[in-house]
C-alpha cells in the first residue's frame, strides 16, 4: 500500500510539473507566434521629418515614370527615351577630352606597364610624350597612387593647381601690382578643397551656416534644387529672391536680378524672426541660363556687405558662356575689385566659390570632380570646414586628378595642345549653336516664349497652359507645369522638368530642357517636342 501511495504522489507531481510547462510553452508560442509585431522597425512613418520635406525635381516623379516606360520596352522609336533633365552632357553622346582621359589612364595602370609604354614611344602607342609627363607628375604627387587616401582637403599638389588657376582667372598678379596701398591676397592651396563635384563643398558650407532652424538663407528662385533641398535638410529657412524674367538688357529680354526684390524679401525674412546669414547666387544661372551684369555683381556684394551675409558663388558653369561679347567675370574678381576701390571696407569680404569637372566641356559628371575655395573666411571656420571633410575622408582620387588636368590643360608648344584645343573649340561651339537653335525653336511654339540662352547648358521656356488644362491638372491632384511634362513623356518620350520643381513666381510656368542632345539629334527633338506640345495646346487628348 506504501508503494503504491508513493507511486501515485510521484504521477501527481510529474502530472503538475508537465501541466505547468505545457502551459509555459503554451504562452511562448501566443505570445511570440501570434502578437508579435512584423512590421519594419524603420517605416516611412518614423523617418526623420525633414528627409521626408526635402524634395529633388530633377530626378523626380517624371524620370521615375521615364525609367517605367523604358524597363516596360514602350519607347521603340528611333531616339528611344531622351533624358534632358539633367545635365549630363556624356551620357547625349558628348566625348571626353583626349588628353584627360589619356593621362588619367596612364595614371591607373601599374607603373610597369606605364614605362613600357612610354618606351614604345608615340607612333607605337598613339600617346605623346606630354600624357606621359603629366601622368609622372601626378603620380609624384599621389605618392601612394589612386588606391590610397589624400589629405582630406586633397592633394596639396593639385590644390596648388587650382589655386594657380585662380589668381590667373582673375588676373591677381596685375590686380596686386597695380595697387601696392592695398592688402590683396593671392590664393594659396590651404584656400581649396578638392571635392566630389560642385555639390558636397555646397553642402558642407550650407551645414557650417546653417546652425540652427531660425538661420536663414537666400536662394535664387528659379534656383538649382540641391539648394532647396540641403536648406530643408538641415532645418534652415528658405529666404527666396524673385528673378525677373522680362528686363530690358541692351535691348534684350533676360532674366536679371532686382535690388528692390533682395531688399523686400530679405526684410519680410527678419521681420519673422529669421537670422538670414547666407546668400547664394549662380552664375551663369541654372535652370535660367542667364549671365549676370558686372553691376548685378556688385549690387549682390554691397547687399551681402550691408547685411552681414555671406555670399555662396555657384560658378560651375563658367565656360558654359554663349552671348555674343559676354566673358565670365568671377565673384572673387569683382570683390577683389570693390576691395580696391573702397578699401578696406570689402577686405574681408566673406565668399565661398565652387567649380566642377562636371559641365563646362568636360562633361565628366561621373568622374565627381570639384573644388571649394574660401576667401575672407575666419580660420577657425575654415579648421571646422576641414573637420567636416575629414569625416569623409577625402574626396575620390581621380576625380582629384581631373580638376588638376581641368585648371591645367596642355599649353601652347604642348605635344596635346593642338588636339585639345580642337575639341576644347568644336564642343564649346556646338553647344553655342544648339543653345541658338533650341531659344529660337522654343519661341516658335505655341505657349511658348523663351529667353536667348546666354549661358550654361539649359533653356528655361515660360508656358502658358491653357485654362481647362490648369483644372484637369488640378483634378489630377499634381500642378500644370507637372501635368504638362507628363504628357510631353508620353506622347513624345522626352524627359523634361517642371518648373515647380525649381520653384517659380505664383501664376507662371516654365519648364527646364537641357540643350545637350547632339546636333545630329536636336532637331528631331524639337519637332518632337513642338508636337507634343501643339497636341497639348490644341486638343481634349487626355494624360
């Protein structure tokens, strides 16, 4: 009886024991298998706020649906899809600067092989002794190579380039000279950074100006969005000053700068508790294509003087310069020059300038090539400009070496001048007569006027979309111009972007077109354009 009276309190115990672990294992598997949460912990819905304000037109909703038809095989016409939305002259059919890319391979491939090439001589290898030259040159001054990192302002001997093409740009040494009573400043290499293209150094000075979301910064409407867009996302506020369209200049219809209009929107912007510390210009202008008067220069100077701002100078595309007699005039220059004669109230006049591999007629967007260069600016920011570069450790090497190769080209007696000088003078007048025959193009369709293009490498035409367009747009939910460039994407397969996009003045809309599809090509993009756009003019056909 014992025996059995113990046998059975054993099964009771066991009997609990695995009652209460079936229900442990019973909560784990409910709670675990069928509450728990599967969503992403990264949603749309908790991202950062201002990443989801900031926006970018150029490669927005129009070439998403662009890159739609093409991966869909719906543009089966002779030109396919034609992206003239951005400025990316090569990828139209522009072609490289022989001597650049020469050199730049030469610099990539082993040592060895470079000797043994140049061995060979020119007749074997098709390359003269200058590529060679050059390609020692820079590998002297890499010392590590391409694979290794630079300084994080880049390499001191391409600095120093850059900072040579400067001080000859501007004409320092004759400036300097000339006016032994001023204290006038040659560019030295700790005044550059070399950057991936234009965009990063525009980035990083906004970040230094940009410290708190009261700080503010004027921006040239129509403006370049990545300026919008880097304000947004650094919880700065947008302070824009209106372009005018339609000023009279030497008997010419431009878009030009109004000093009442810096004044108005500059004083609104204070009234409302912004700290406007910045003021940006481009020029020549982008999406515009207008070059500024020496006097809208000097206005833009004495503003940001008075006002205690510094001025950022977008100068990417400054050989981008088509008008008859026009010649690009730096904003250093001209600071150079109000220094001189009313010194030393702009001697310590605060500018940032850029410049890039990118336009001009290199083209080489790929290759993130640029600078930033600093005058006026205190040392210490400069010491806090090097410590946001350094977090990137150093711009990449080859586009390093082609801002070199760009502010050093082949000179006069060169082995390569002659040949650069070829290419250099046929692509900078080809795009010259595609800047004419896309203006005078543009202002022969219906809606349509469009300034000269006097600079850079895009047209800027003002639409005027008929009314019942406007409210089948509105129906829609997007804007006209939108509504507009979509249906130029459907029914003629060229990419384009709305004006919005770079903003513009209320009532108005325009478009922005590249003029980079090559001559062969541009006129049966024209006619494809003026098609569509008389359909959209003209007839109910539907987006």
């Amino acid at each position: 009886r014992r025996d059995k009276f113990a046998y059975a309190a054993r099964v009771l115990f066991y009997s609990h024991f695995l009652w209460r672990l079936i229900r442990i294992l019973l909560s784990f598997v409910l709670t675990h298998f069928f509450t728990m949460d599967l969503s992403h912990v990264l949603s749309y819905a908790n991202l950062s706020r201002l990443v989801k304000d900031t926006e970018y037109a150029v490669r927005g909703r129009i070439v998403e649906e662009a890159q739609k038809i093409v991966k869909a095989g719906k543009a089966k016409d002779p030109f396919e899809m034609i992206f003239c939305n951005i400025g990316n002259p090569q990828s139209l059919g522009q072609l490289p600067i022989t001597f650049f890319r020469s050199v730049l391979s030469m610099c990539m491939i082993p040592t060895p092989l470079r000797e043994k090439l140049k061995s060979l001589g020119e007749e074997a290898t098709g390359l003269p002794a200058d590529v060679f030259k050059r390609a020692e040159k820079y590998h002297e001054i890499m010392a590590h190579g391409f694979g290794a990192y630079s300084d994080s302002r880049g390499f001191a001997g391409i600095r120093e380039e850059v900072a040579a093409f400067i001080d000859e740009r501007d004409k320092m040494e004759k400036l300097i000279a000339d006016n032994p009573s001023v204290q006038l400043n040659r560019t030295t290499m700790d005044d550059v950074f070399l950057t991936d293209g234009a965009s990063p150094g525009i980035q990083k000075v906004l970040q230094l100006v940009i410290a708190d979301p009261s700080v503010g910064v004027m921006l040239p409407i129509p403006q370049y969005p990545l300026y919008s867009a880097t304000v947004t996302l650094l919880g700065g506020k947008i302070v824009p000053y209106y372009m005018a369209e339609d000023v009279e200049v030497e008997g010419e219809k431009r878009w030009s700068l109004r000093e009442e209009e810096l004044e108005k929107e500059y004083e609104k912007a204070v009234s409302e508790g912004t700290k406007v510390r910045a003021l940006v210009v481009i020029n020549p202008g982008n999406p515009t294509g207008q070059c500024l008067t020496e006097k809208d220069m000097r206005l833009i100077v004495d503003f940001c003087q008075k006002k205690r701002m510094v001025l950022l100078a977008d100068e990417v595309y400054q050989t981008n310069i088509y008008r008859k007699g026009a010649k690009f005039v730096s904003f250093r220059r001209i600071v150079e020059e109000m220094t001189i004669e009313d010194y030393p109230r702009f001697s310590n006049f605060e500018l940032f300038s850029f410049h890039s591999v990118s336009k001009g007629m290199l083209g080489e967007c790929g290759l993130r090539g640029g600078y930033c260069h600093v005058r006026g600016i205190a040392p210490e920011v400069i010491d806090e400009l090097y410590k946001l570069m350094s977090i990137g450790l150093c711009s990449n090497t080859v586009g390093q070496v082609c801002m070199g190769l760009m502010v050093n080209p082949p000179k006069p007696g060169d082995d390569s001048y002659e040949l650069y000088l070829k290419e250099y003078d046929d692509q900078f007048n080809s795009l010259a007569r595609r800047a004419k025959t896309l203006s005078a193009a543009l202002n022969k369709m219906e809606g349509i006027t469009c300034n000269d293009i006097e600079g850079a490498m895009y047209a800027f035409p003002r639409v005027s979309i008929p009314e019942w367009r406007q409210q089948e747009a509105k129906d829609l939910g997007m804007s006209p111009d939108l509504h507009y460039c979509l249906f130029i994407l459907r029914n003629a397969h060229i990419v384009i972007v709305n004006g919005s996009g770079f903003r513009q003045e209320e009532g108005t809309f325009h478009f922005r077109t590249t003029i980079l599809p090559s001559e062969k090509d541009i006129d049966r993009v024209i006619e494809r354009l003026g098609n569509a756009n008389r359909e959209y003019m003209t007839t109910h056909k539907q987006l």
